[in-house]
C-alpha cells in the first residue's frame, strides 16, 4: 500500500491541480488513458481546430457574395487533420515527463476503489489522505438495435478518421453533432441528421432552436421527430432504418454513422460504491457546495460531478478544489449559476442565462427583445440576413435574465452580457452608460439591450 497526501484521479482538468503552492506533498496522478483529458485529445480543441478550416471552407464558398472569385479547388483532410494533431498528441508524453520530473508519481491506468480512500490501479494500491477525482465523461452510446453489428464512429475517433467519409449519418442534434456536421459537411460528406426532438439543439432558446434548424435543414438532410429503429451493415457502408413520429419508415445509406447522443459521467467505472461515494440518478458524483463529496478528504469536479459538460466550468472547479485542499478550514463555496455555452457551428451560437421558454415555464414577468445583425452596419458588411442577438430582462430590477446570439462570433459577443449578469449591471446602464465601438459588431448587442420594453 502505497500512502499519499493527494492523489488525483484523471489528468484531464486534474492535471491543472498540482502547481506550487502544494509542493512539498506527496502527489499520485492516475490516468487511464492521455493526459490532457477529453478536452485536449478528443474535445474542445480538435472539434475547435477542425471548425476553424471547415469555416475558412465556408467563408470561400461565400466569397462571390462580396464579388470575390474563389472556389474551394481541395480539401487536404490529411493535412487538416495533421495540423490539428501533430500539436495536440506530443502532449501527453510531455506532460508525464514534466510530472515525474517535478516528483509526482503518474500511475498509466485505471484506478476504482477498493475501500473509501484507497484505490488499486493494475494491482498497485494506492491511499489518500485526500483523493480528488476527475475522471470526466464519455459518449453515450444509445441501444439501437443492429448497432453492434456495425462499425461506428463517436466523437473519440469521428476527428481523426484517414478520410472524411462520402456520407455520413449523424444521430443526435446537440451541440457535437452541430459542430460535426459542420466540420465534415465543410469537407465534403453528404450530411443526414437523425434528431428525435422537433429541432436541433433542444436545450437553446426557441427562437434560437428555430433559426438554428431552419439554417441547417438548408445545408443537410434533417430528419426531425424521427429515430433510428435500426442499423444493418450494407456493401460500403450502412443502411438506416428511420422511424418519423407518424410511422413513416424511410431507409438511409451512409458511409458512416456518428453516434452524438450525450455523455455519461465516468464514475460506473470507479467502483464508487466501494468508495463509499454517493452519486445522483445520472450517476454524477454527489458534492456540496465546496465540491467535497460524502467521504471526507474527497472531492469530485469536471464532467463525473456537473452536469453542465464544459470545460471553462471544470476550469473554475479546479481552482476552487486546489483552494479548498489547501485551506478546508475557509472553504470556497459556488454554485456557478450564471453559465454560459457556445455551440462552435455554423452559424455560432452563444447562450447564458434563461431561455424565453424556461422563464414562460417558471411565470417570471420578463422584457424581451431581439435584435438581427442586418440592421447594423457590420451587419451590412457582412451581408447578414440570418443572424440575431436576444436578450431578456426582468422589468423590475432591469437586471439580465438570459441572451441568446445566433451568428457570427457569438461566442465573443456575448462575453460582455455575462459580464454584467455576475455584476449585477442593469440593461439601462449596459445599453446607455457603455460606449460601443462604431460599427463594430458589438453594436448589435448594444441595439438588443436598447430595445427592451422600458
Ligand atoms: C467533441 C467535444 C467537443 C467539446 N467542445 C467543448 C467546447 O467547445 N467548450 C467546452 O467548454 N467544452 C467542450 N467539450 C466538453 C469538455 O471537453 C469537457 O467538459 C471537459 O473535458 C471535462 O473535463 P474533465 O476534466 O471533467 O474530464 P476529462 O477531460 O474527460 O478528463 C477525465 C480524465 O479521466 C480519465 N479517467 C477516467 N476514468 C478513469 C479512471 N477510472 N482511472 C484513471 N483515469 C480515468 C480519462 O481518461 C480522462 O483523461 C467538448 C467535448 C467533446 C466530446
């Protein structure tokens, strides 16, 4: 039995654990797969990396729209796929080097307890004084039937496929299988969306929902209400069986099927049980507010702990545990209630706060107002006629409530909205005391916030 004052399990956002100020302690990192986690190898960066070429494919094709020629004459996925790759997988054995060299023991392997506070990796048993767990989440792979008899793609190796398929059926219309249909429709593959739900990106705001949708159903073949009742391998590929909702049944060829639909907390892999770890009915491992679990001496955070699945909230979690290990006599305490998400498709998409339908639910009094990018000057320079910024307020307090942006750089555009939820600002002060640069695109945001019912 190997004794330890921290062991952290997952080097995904865990990595970012151990800095200086908890030198000095005996530290275990335990990593079943690649340092950097899902994020770096198989998340945020290589979706990123990969929409950033699929939208410099898509600005070409849009080029004549402001008198430019330009055709897209070739996609080089091996050199698409390289440069994102070649970066991004050097980094675990760097990563490993620099741990062991600064006196941490990197245990290459999956760890599940044994007993509370002791966990065994390939036979080594390891005991904390503190544990902290970071084992993050995975695709969920639903049950349709035939799926085991085909080879299927998830987002853990869609991205680095040796060639973009012709084809391709997506199952799922979250936030995965917006960026990859974009990624991959940019490239070349003919797109099918399978989405059970009325639309696409069932958790954004309605009208977000819609123009999203409506967007898409013009670039890709999108079946709403519909599901796939079964998978047959076929010569080259897959044959689909579509169920819509009325009960008409169509079959669909494709190359390949991605499999988006969510992701599961990787805590059924830990023997949580034998951790003596609560966990809810999603299997998230249960914390407080300081993100201790119910074992004293342990805490979860990222993917396995929140429901969200964001990396800037693992971000935050993980400065707030390091805090916390060191000082758990003045605690941290959060609820990140204002969180803010980015859906990186074309068109982007940004949202924080409540959705139009979440406030109708709840009966919160609310002031609305949209405002398209059209009817402002960057927005003629872009020749925009589809994208739009929402904003809600509560009447009383003028405080925001939500926005919700669909467009170009969405993602950056709303930052100085979720600014002002944490600050408490009112729209009145947002829209009249703050100078916004003419005319740039952030004047869309200022038009929104004037534009609420006073
Ligand atoms: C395609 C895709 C795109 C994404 N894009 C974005 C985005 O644009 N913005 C955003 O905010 N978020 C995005 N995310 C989500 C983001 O990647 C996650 O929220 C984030 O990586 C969670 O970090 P984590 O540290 O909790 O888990 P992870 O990064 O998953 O790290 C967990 C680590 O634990 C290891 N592990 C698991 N079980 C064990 C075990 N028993 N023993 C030892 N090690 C174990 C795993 O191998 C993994 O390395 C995306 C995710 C995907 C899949």
């Amino acid at each position: 039995l190997q004794d330890y004052d921290l062991i952290i399990v997952g080097a995904g956002s865990g990595n970012m654990l151990p800095t200086a100020e908890i030198d000095g302690w005996r530290i275990a990192v335990v990593e079943s797969d690649r340092f950097g986690g899902t994020c770096l190898n198989r998340g945020c960066i290589p979706s990123k990396m990969l929409v950033y070429a699929a939208d410099v494919a898509e600005n070409v094709r849009r080029a004549p729209r402001y008198g430019i020629g330009a055709d897209v004459t070739g996609v080089d996925w091996p050199a698409i796929r390289e440069r994102v790759f070649s970066r991004i997988d050097p980094l675990h054995d760097r990563a490993v080097d620099y741990r062991r060299r600064h006196g941490i023991d990197v245990f290459l392997g999956r760890a599940r307890f044994v007993a509370p506070k002791v966990l065994s990796v390939d036979g080594a048993e390891l005991r904390g004084e503190r544990i902290v767990l970071a084992v993050g989440s995975r695709p969920s792979v639903p049950d349709i039937p035939g799926l085991d008899s085909i080879s299927y793609h998830t987002s853990d190796t869609i991205m680095r496929v040796a060639e973009p398929p012709r084809s391709m059926l997506v199952v799922g219309g979250g936030y995965i299988a917006a960026e990859m249909s974009h990624v991959f429709g940019a490239f070349g593959t003919q797109i099918t969306i399978v989405q059970r739900g009325d639309t696409l990106l069932a958790a954004h705001d309605g009208d977000i929902r819609q123009r999203f949708t409506e967007l898409y159903a013009r670039r890709f073949d999108v079946r709403l209400a519909t599901t796939v009742e079964r998978l047959e391998p076929a010569s080259g590929g897959v044959v689909a069986r579509l169920r819509s909702r009325r009960g008409e049944l169509a079959d669909v060829f494709a190359d390949s099927v991605l499999i988006a639909t969510g992701r599961v907390p990787n805590s059924d892999q830990l023997d949580v049980s034998a951790g003596g770890l609560a966990v809810d009915e999603h299997g998230h491992i249960r914390t407080d507010d300081t993100y201790a679990t119910s074992v004293p001496g342990v805490w979860a955070l990222g993917d396995t702990t929140n429901h969200f699945q964001l990396k800037h909230m693992a971000n935050a979690e993980t400065r707030l545990v390091r805090h916390n290990l060191l000082r758990p006599d003045a605690p941290r305490r959060a609820r990140f209630e204002i969180v803010p998400a980015a859906v990186f498709a074309d068109p982007q998409v940004a949202s924080v706060g409540a959705t139009e339908d979440q406030l109708r639910r709840e009966g919160r009094h609310y002031v609305a107002a949209v405002q398209e990018y059209g009817d402002t000057a960057y927005g003629w320079a872009l020749e925009d006629t589809t994208s739009f910024v929402k904003v809600l307020a509560d009447p009383v307090s003028r405080t925001l409530l939500g926005a919700h942006i669909l467009g170009p750089q969405a993602a950056t555009l709303i930052q100085p909205l979720i600014q002002a939820m944490h600050l408490g600002n009112t729209v009145d002060q947002l829209a009249r005391d703050v100078l916004y640069i003419h005319p740039a695109l952030t004047e869309v945001v200022e038009n929104a916030l004037l534009a609420l019912p006073s």
